[in-house]
C-alpha cells in the first residue's frame, strides 16, 4: 500500500511538527509513507480567499496524478478507526493506486478538488486548527495500519 499526504505550507509550530515526524516515523515501519509540503499561499484577507485557495489548490494538483484521491473535509464521511483500517486495506486491494490524503491549508480545500476527490473525509464534527488535522489524520494513518497489520495499539 502506498500512501501520500499533501497539505499546503510547512507545519510552523514545532511540537506538531515534532509529533508530525514521530508519527511518519512509525507509519513508514509499516507501510510506505510520503507526506508532501506544497507552497501555502501568503494573506489572509476575506476577499483574497478564493485566489488562495486556487493558488493552493494548483500546488497540491500537481501530486495528485494516478491517485485515490481522499480529500479532508468537515462534511464528508465519518469513520472509526477500525472501519478507516477496513477501507484502507480494501482499497489498496480494490484501486493498486497511490492512496493520497489532502489536508486543506486554513481556508480548506478549493471545491475543484474536492470534486475531483474519489473520496471525502471527515476526522471528526468539531474543527481543528490546519496544522493540528495533518497530525489527526497521521495518527490515523498510523493506526489504521497498525491495525492491517495486527498490531497492538493503544485505545
């Protein structure tokens, strides 16, 4: 199984990135793991919003080729860790693509990629800052296949 994660911009806080590390660290015990840094767009103002998120949404595109696309989103699916174990493991049967997750930057993701998305995602109903959703979906990554694997984890 082959795994990607995309996400705009460097994580800057250094306890995520520290935590972001330590996660891939054990994900690459099991699995095959790249985690891509794109360039973030710069500004923050309201009527910028959608030139950002496009700018973004053009950088992360270009990892995106021959892949299942899962895309992070507050209104997508919900699952437990279990049954995000499950459909991993079937879809690396299912689609033999690069898995790959997209984490928005603090706007989110541009609706383009969420259309073109093969699947979309919800960690969970309450919002996360961008940076603090990468380690999430890390830790649920590791878990996932931890539990393909048969591993114990911790509950």
């Amino acid at each position: 199984m082959r795994i990607k994660v995309v996400w705009p911009g460097k994580t800057k806080d250094l306890n995520i990135r520290e935590l972001q590390e330590y996660y891939l660290k054990h994900i690459n015990r099991l699995g095959r793991c790249e985690l891509v840094e794109t360039k973030a767009a710069k500004g923050i103002h309201e009527r910028y919003s959608k030139k950002i998120l496009n700018f973004e949404a053009e950088e992360l595109e270009r990892y995106l080729e021959d892949s299942y696309i899962i895309c992070l989103f507050h209104k997508g699916n919900e699952m437990s860790s279990e049954e995000m174990a499950v459909f991993m493991e079937n879809k690396s049967v299912q689609v033999p693509r690069t898995m790959t997750f997209v984490v928005g930057g603090f706007l989110g993701v541009a609706d383009r990629l969420l259309k073109r998305a093969d699947y979309l995602l919800s960690l969970s109903r309450m919002t996360f800052s961008h940076e603090l959703t990468r380690v999430i979906l890390l830790e649920q990554i590791y878990r996932s296949l931890s539990i393909i694997k048969g591993k114990k984890f911790a509950k």
